[in-house]
C-alpha cells in the first residue's frame, strides 16, 4: 500500500495507477494519507493542487520541490522557501502542500522541523495562536510552527495539518497536538511500532483512522 484516501469513496491505494487516479478526483487528493513517496507523480500532484488551490503557489511549491529532487536546495533550504509562501496560503493549499511534499520527497513539513496547526473548527472561539510559531497563514486560519521534541509519534491521520484548539485539557485536543505540546514531534516518515487515540500519547505510536491502522497491522499501544 503506497496510500489511503480517507473518505467514504477511497481506501487504500497499492499502486502508482490508483494513485494518479486519486490525484485527479479532488476530495480523494486532500484527504490523502501518502505512506511512500512517487516523485514521478509530483507534476500530477502539482497539477492536482493548482485545481484545488491557488495555482500562483502550487508553481511555486512545485519548482522549490523540484530543485530539492534534483539536489540544488537543502531540506532546511526548502522548508525557508515554503516559510515564505505561507502566509499567502488558504486552506486547500496547506492540505496540497503537504500531499505534494509527501509524494515529491517522502516528508512533509513535520519531517523537515515545522508542523502546520489549523484552528479547530470545533473550538467555541479562535483563542490565542499555539507557542512557537514561525509563519501564519491568515485566509487558511493556520500556523507553521516548530516541531522539534525529543520524542515522536507518527502521524497517519492528518498528514501534518493537525486541528488546534487554544485549550488546556489534554481531553479536548486533537491527540497529535496533545503530544505536541507535551513536547513530543510529529513525523509522517518512519515506521510506527503501535497506534494509539486520547491521552496519554505514546513514544513511536502512531494516530491513525482505525480502518488504516488495521490495514497496516499495527496493535494498540500499551
């Protein structure tokens, strides 16, 4: 399985083919969950964004991702140059930046340092912006903040655009800000040794949608 389209119309994906074909339906390409990466699938992905998005980035995005493929900017070179388009961004084009990240490179932005927070549709108000915060993205109602704990857990669900809520109370967060602000990292590269919900988070585990983590054979942690 290279992917898995979290949505009542996907599932999972196990080849380059099934892949182009998500890239081409628009609710399948933003609910992507990317598990490998097919850089010979980068310009569809690129395509993919400019419907969905804001063409005017997408370029952008797919030309820095481009030189990082071909070796000509660094991964801290790269991620300077997304820091930079950010603030222009809405919400479809932080969901594209991501999935087209993932397919050029194999990271997202949380594998490179920053992990990308939107607030939380559920929240009763806004509140305040999360700590450490590097660029805004102000029409998409995100933040690109740093992402650098000691420990990590791995992120099959969102792929790196994590819902925040200003709010205290473990219970209420998302479990990948939660453990973000108990100071672990997000990654979406790597390999989860289990899969876990709520708090406590755990060291490795991954938070998934259940029907992928059954598919991946990952056990509850414990």
């Amino acid at each position: 399985m290279i992917a898995y389209a979290d949505h009542p119309e996907g599932g999972p994906i196990t080849d380059l083919e099934g892949l182009r074909r998500a890239l081409r339906t628009p609710k399948l390409f933003v609910s992507l969950i990317v598990l490998k990466e097919a850089p010979e699938l980068l310009e569809d992905a690129a395509t993919a964004w400019a419907g969905v998005g804001t063409p005017r980035i997408a370029e952008a995005a797919y030309a820095y991702i481009t030189q990082y493929i071909r070796g000509l900017l660094s991964t801290r070179e790269l991620l300077a140059k997304l820091v930079e388009l950010f603030p222009e961004m809405e919400g479809a084009d932080v969901l594209a930046l991501q999935r087209a990240l993932k397919i050029g490179t194999g990271m997202t932005t949380c594998d490179m340092g920053a992990a990308v927070f939107v607030q939380n549709p559920l929240a009763p108000t806004p509140g305040a912006p999360p700590r450490r915060v590097v660029a805004e993205a102000p029409k998409a109602n995100a933040y690109l903040v740093v992402d650098e704990g000691p420990a990590e857990v791995y992120d099959l669900d969102t792929m790196c655009v994590v819902p925040y809520m200003a709010a205290r109370d473990p219970a209420l967060l998302h479990p990948l800000q939660a453990a973000w602000e108990a100071g672990y990292s997000i990654r979406t590269r790597g390999e989860p040794r289990c899969y876990f919900y709520g708090w406590p988070p755990a060291a490795g585990g991954a938070v998934a949608p259940r029907a992928l983590a059954r598919l991946l054979g990952l056990r509850p942690c414990v």
